[in-house]
C-alpha cells in the first residue's frame, strides 16, 4: 500500500471506532433492559437496597445516560458516513465502489468482500488499492492526524 492509498484508507476508516463504541453502548443498553425485566414499572418509592441506594432508580438513570451517549454516537456515525458516501460517489467505476462501500460503509472484510465478488484474496486486496487510488484525489486532505496514522 502506498502513502496515498494509506491517507485514504486512515480516512475512510475513520468511523470504525465510533462504530464498535455504538456496538458496546447498543449492548449495555440491552444488558440494563435484561436486568430490569424483573423490576416492572418504575416505582420510586422501591425498597432501598443494603446501601440506601433504589436499584430501579439506579437502572433507569444508567439506561438514560448510556441511551443518550448511544444516540450522539448514532449520529455522529451517520454525518460522517454521508460524507465518506459523498466522497466514494466521485469513483467512477461501479464495482470499486461497490468494493469501497463495503470495506468502509458496511465494515465488510476483505476476505467477505471477495466472496461477494468471486475474487481470491490477492485479487480483492488488488482491487482496494485500485479503489483507494481512485477515491483518493477526492478525500479532504489535512484530516487524517499524525497519531492516528501512527495506530
């Protein structure tokens, strides 16, 4: 991989990180909504455990914080996947696209990405960096900071 399908790479990857962080949240969320299947309603006069605290009080201002921390996450994600779309849009040919939108948007694999087009691994990773050459004279230069390079 050369530099400049390296700089496009780093920042049509950019997101990946945003997106296991809503995976963990979107997991908490269903962990907190498993424990709180036993509670029933919110009641907030619940008998306080052995450390004066309401356990369902605690469960539904966890659930809220985590939810609202979910939800900026979920947007933020989808902003910059716009951009990275309007970005991959600029590449003319259908299939690097198609390759493209996968790796970056759908987080797809390279190994899944040349099942989906009967491509052995050497020729699906081939065609990437043609990919990343093609998409990298339209990428935002500058956004890609040295230490995130370094990772």
């Amino acid at each position: 991989m050369n530099d400049q399908q390296y700089y496009a790479h780093r920042w049509l990857s950019r997101m990946r990180y945003v997106d296991v962080e809503i995976r963990q949240l979107d997991a908490r969320r269903q962990s907190i909504i498993g424990s709180m299947s036993g509670i029933g309603k919110y009641d907030a006069e619940h008998i306080p455990t052995q450390n004066g605290e309401n356990s369902t009080e605690t469960k539904y201002i966890e659930f809220s914080i985590v939810s609202e921390l979910y939800e900026k996450k979920l947007h933020l994600l989808s902003v910059e996947n716009g951009r990275t779309i309007q970005v991959i849009d600029n590449v003319k040919n259908p299939m690097l696209r198609g390759m493209l939108i996968a790796k970056y948007i759908n987080r797809k694999m390279n190994s899944e990405i040349g099942k989906l087009y009967n491509y052995e691994r050497t020729r699906t990773t081939h065609y990437i960096n043609e990919a990343l050459d093609a998409v990298y004279p339209f990428i935002p230069q500058g956004e890609v900071s040295e230490e995130e390079e370094e990772e």
